[in-house]
C-alpha cells in the first residue's frame, strides 16, 4: 500500500522527523569513547517517552528479524551495518558507530540514520564511506522532484555509491514510510531511471544509501538481528525521510543547524 499524506497529516510528519533529527543529534554528541550501546539505548528510550512519541522499534517483530527487538535504537559499530542490536559493547576511539531511529508521533512516522566516528581517530576509509553515503543520499534527495520515479533516485543514489567504488547490495534499501515505518514503494540503492512508481506530492519516502566498504554480502549476527558485512569490513549508513511536494522533495529529519 501507497500513502499520500493530507496537509494536516503532512505537519504531523514535520514534527515526528524533527523529534527524529533531534534526539540522533543529541545522541551523536553522547557517543564518546567509553559510552556503551545499551546507555545510548536508554536515552532514546527516555527521549522519545518525554516527547510523547512511540517506538517504531520496540515491538518491531519482521520476518528478517528474531521476535521483537526490544530495544529503541539500532547501534551498529564498525562491520554491522543494518538493524544492529544495542548491547554492552563500549565505544572505542575510531569506531564507526552508525544510529538508526524511526519514532512514530500523532500517527506519522519518520526515519533516519547517521553514520559517525567516534573520538578522535579519522579512518580515511571511514571517513570516506560515510561521506559517499551522504552523497549518496543527497544526489537522491536531488532526483526525487516534480514528475521523477522511483528508478530516478534510485538511479541517483547508485551512481554516487557505483562511483566511489562500493558494491551495493540490493536486499535492504529505501521505503515509503507515513503511518507505519515501511510501507511501499521500496526504494532500491541503485536502478534505472524513468522506472517504477511515479512519485506524488503528500508521499513521504525514507531514503537510505548504505555501504560495505568490499562486499554486497551480508551475515546474520548470532543475536538474530544485527547484519554485518560478510568479509569483516566497515561499513556507513546515512538516511532521511522526505516529503515529496509541489517542488521537489523536503528532508524532514534536518537538523536544526543544517537547516537553510
Ligand atoms: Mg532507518
Ligand atoms: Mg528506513
């Protein structure tokens, strides 16, 4: 099923990604050296009770995953990229910790991940995932306009990955997202332009370019949920919910200081 947003619907959809962009915001500047998955965990948790928003993760019980998560955040450090489970691991300097939220507030939902190394180490191959990621991303955001298809951002974010010299893997991509967590249409990482669904003012998409840095392979982690890459390597995730309008797309997870 396809959802297109009403205006009022749409507002509420402003609000939840601006919950979304703030609480990865403030996580991000919790994850120092020395903090554990589990403490980021908690403050999720208690960010999005205060803020009267509901978990998309907590009940969360798909058919890729082993019963309910049962937690409010995905931490995946280094070669987990996907759905990580938050347990007692600590934070090291270097790490490539990705954050993934999806909270849903006045019945909308919106989704987002930032991929970030902590302390003060700069892998150049870290930082260099995580700023094709972002790319990737934006060049999607770019393609999703007036009039584009789903093939047009998914052509756009594959580029950008194909470019920097990335497999893709073509299991786990975008989603259209409203007033559940993923909805259709599916948005794969790569694909052709002019393809698949045309895209309609009040959809709201979460795009989401993910990479690992040597395989498209992924492994199921012995707890049943985190997916890391099949050869050990780091991997970067970067995503934000959209809203397509009259002229173009809007980003609904911005940050406050990145907003224009
Ligand atoms: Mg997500
Ligand atoms: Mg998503």
């Amino acid at each position: 099923m396809i959802e297109i947003l009403n205006p009022t619907e749409l507002t509420r959809a402003r609000n939840t990604g601006a919950l979304v962009a703030d609480i990865l915001q403030t996580l991000k500047g919790r994850s120092t050296v020395g903090t554990s998955l589990l403490e980021i965990d908690r403050w999720a948790e208690t960010m999005i009770v205060e803020a009267g928003a509901q978990s998309c993760y907590v009940d969360y019980e798909p058919s890729f995953g082993r019963g309910p998560f049962g937690h409010y955040i995905c931490t995946a450090v280094n070669d987990a990229v996907l759905h990580g489970l938050p347990h007692d691991y600590m934070l090291a300097d270097g790490d490539l910790l990705t954050l993934d939220l999806a909270v849903s507030k006045g019945g909308v939902a919106a989704d987002s991940a930032i991929s970030l190394i902590v302390g003060e180490s700069r892998p150049p191959e870290s930082v260099a995932m995580i700023s094709a990621t972002e790319r990737a991303l934006s060049a999607g955001i770019a393609a999703a306009g007036p009039g584009a298809r789903i093939g047009d951002i998914s052509h756009a974010i594959g580029s950008v990955l194909s470019e920097a010299g990335y497999p893709i893997n073509t299991e786990f991509g975008g989603h259209g997202i409203g007033s559940t967590m993923h909805q259709d249409p599916h948005v794969p990482n790569t694909g052709r332009p002019g393809r698949g669904y045309k895209l309609r003012p009040g959809l709201l998409l979460a795009l989401e370019p993910w990479v690992m840095a040597d395989t498209a392979e992924l492994v199921t982690d012995a707890d049943g949920w985190t997916l890391r890459s099949a050869t050990g390597c780091r991997t970067a995730h970067s995503e934000h919910t959209i809203a397509i309008t009259n002229d173009g797309a809007e980003i609904l997870t911005l940050p406050k200081q990145a907003q224009p």
